[in-house]
C-alpha cells in the first residue's frame, strides 16, 4: 500500500498551489489532485482554504487506494455508486464525524472530480442529484434552480457561548498585554483566530477607534474598536512588542522565534495552555466568536449590523446566533402591546 501525504512547497508562482499531494516514498505528485489545488489558487483562495481541500482530498485518495489498490483515477473508473461508498466507508470507520464534515469533504470531491474530467458531465454520480427550487435567502425575491447533491443529514447548529465565569477564569491567567489583546479581540470584535493573525500594524487606527480586517475571501471590514481593547493593543505596542522589521501585528516575545509572526500553531499552543491551566476545556477561539455574537445579540444589535461585524457573506450565518426563548417572546409582544397597541389614556 502506498503512503500519500499534504507537504506545503510555497514558491513565487502564485498561480501555484503551496500545498501539494505527494506519494511519499518517491515525491510523485498526484496530478489530478494537484491540478485541482492549481485551479483553485487561481481564484485566489485563501491558503487555509486550500489546504481544507488539500486534507480532504488526501483522505478520499487514500481511501480510493485501499478499495482499488491504485491511486490513479479515471471517469471510466467512476460509478454513481462512488461518492456514496466513500460516505459509507466515512460513517462506518470514523463514527465521531459529524455530517458536516463528511458533506465537505464530498463537495470537495465532487467539484475536484468534475474538474479534472470536463468531458464527462454528469458522470460522477448523476443518480445522486436532482433539480428543485431553493427559495431566495430571507424569502426575498424569486426561487431559483439548483442541483441537490448527496448529503448527510446534519444536526442543527447549536451555539454555546462562554460563560461569565468562563470568560473570567480564562482571561485572568494571562500575565501579558499580547495575549490579552488577542483574546480580548475575539470576544469584543469577534474576530476569527486566522483574522487576528493577518493583522498587520497599519491595520490599527487607534487614534480613531478603527480596525481594519481582513477576512474571509480577502474581503476588508472596519471595525469600531472598544476602549479596553484599545488599551490593550497600545500597551503591547509601546511596552511588549519586540523592535522588528516584521510587519505582522502578532509576533513572538521570547526565544529563538522573537520578533517573528506568531503562527497558527503558536496560537494554538497558547489556548491550549491555559485551557490546562484554568480547566476551562472550551475555551477555544472560535468559541469567543460564539460568545461576542451571542453577547451583541441580547444587547439588541440588529442582524444587519451583527451580519457585518462577523464578516458574513450570507445572513442566513448570522441568524444561527438568534435563538428566541418563549420568555423572550412574551417579553417583546407585552412591549409592543404596551407602545403601539394599547389606546392612549383618556380615549373611548
């Protein structure tokens, strides 16, 4: 059996994916995959997403060299059965996937597939789809057709925010104004971990209580900043932040890394860290975004303006965020019954 694995190869070409599928042993590309990635990096995704792709890819390789004891793969190859074996096998040997990640992982596939045979449309699994109307998002404007494709039914998205106490415990074992600030700007901006290290100095604007981010698909928002996180950032600049050629915002304090861009892996570590040390085992980044939503939401921001603090493209993201209690309910129809409904005082 062969070993297949992702290794990350930047170079100059940017129209070159970094991450290449290799077979490990004698450094063959897999084309296929490979051309794909290529294709993929010419619409400039972001290299976090490419290297999902890259992952996903693998693992529907590997799992295609154990059922047909080759790694090459051709449309005469392909059956409608394909992608659905590929979903038993993902159900049957990894029961701790969630649907979700099993429905990435066939889009992917599926559109890696279609690329690398253009002249086989519909060959990949045509048993599998069917037309229908998808309503337009909100209910505004008309239905439009679309492809279903093969999916896991997924359960529904629940979000859990941090707890005061969790939040407290958590953010009183960092000893630095760095560490704080990070933190500090996931759960009053809600910023993505990946957002937080792609900020750069000229991104702040302290003197205007701005900042400017960049998120997914390189799209650029500007954020107001809250006044302890202002605080933060200016303390960690003047007193903590290394003197260094780097542009990044984020950068190591100490050892041989110091003064170099604090990495995905390092910010990791340090969650890890303190998730160890105050026993607070959810805290995680993305959880603060949860909780920065969660917290905007019951203040009474509007999902508009919640839609554009998070960086959503659709707003249908945002409203997972909105969950409406029957006390709440009760709360909002006496309230409008009390200003809109009920005749003034005096009037027959």
């Amino acid at each position: 059996m062969m070993t297949f694995r992702v290794v990350h190869k930047p170079s100059n070409n940017h129209v070159r994916c970094p991450y290449r599928v290799i077979e490990q042993t004698t450094g063959r590309e897999i084309v296929w995959i490979n051309q794909y990635l290529d294709y993929e990096t010419l619409r400039r995704l972001a290299d976090a997403t490419l290297r999902t792709y890259a992952d996903a890819l693998l693992h529907y390789l590997r799992w295609w060299e154990s059922v047909h004891h080759t790694d090459k793969v051709t449309k005469d190859a392909l059956t409608e059965s394909t992608l659905l074996d590929y979903v038993r096998f993902q159900s049957s040997q990894e029961r701790d996937l969630t649907g979700a990640t099993i429905n990435q992982r066939v889009a992917i596939v599926d559109r890696a597939l279609r690329v690398a045979f253009p002249g086989a449309p519909g060959q990949i699994a045509p048993a599998l789809q069917s037309t229908y109307w998808q309503r337009a998002p909100m209910g505004i404007g008309r239905p439009r057709p679309a492809l279903s494709r093969l999916r896991v039914k997924t359960a529904k998205r629940t979000i859990v925010p941090l707890s005061v106490d969790e939040v407290a415990r958590f953010w009183s074992s960092f000893r630095n104004s760095r560490d704080l600030a990070i933190v500090g700007l996931m759960l009053l901006e809600g910023l993505r971990s990946q957002e937080v290290l792609n900020l750069r100095r000229d991104d702040l604007l302290l003197s205007e209580s701005q900042i400017r981010v960049r998120g997914k698909g390189n799209k650029t928002r500007f954020l107001p900043l809250a006044p302890e996180a202002t605080e933060l950032l200016d303390h960690y600049l003047r007193l903590e932040r290394p003197q260094t050629a780097i542009d990044a915002l984020f950068v190591s304090l100490k050892g041989p890394a110091r003064g170099t861009q604090m990495t995905p892996a390092g910010l990791r570590s340090l969650f890890r860290y303190h998730r160890r040390t105050t026993g607070v085992k959810a805290a995680n980044p993305h959880r603060f975004r949860h909780t920065f939503a969660s917290d905007m939401v019951r203040a009474g921001v509007s999902l508009p303006a919640l839609m554009q603090l998070m960086g959503h493209a659709q707003i249908e993201t945002t409203m997972v965020y909105v969950e409406v209690t029957p006390l709440e309910v009760y709360q909002q129809y006496a309230k409008a019954v009390t200003q809109h409904i009920r005749p003034a005082p005096g009037k027959e």
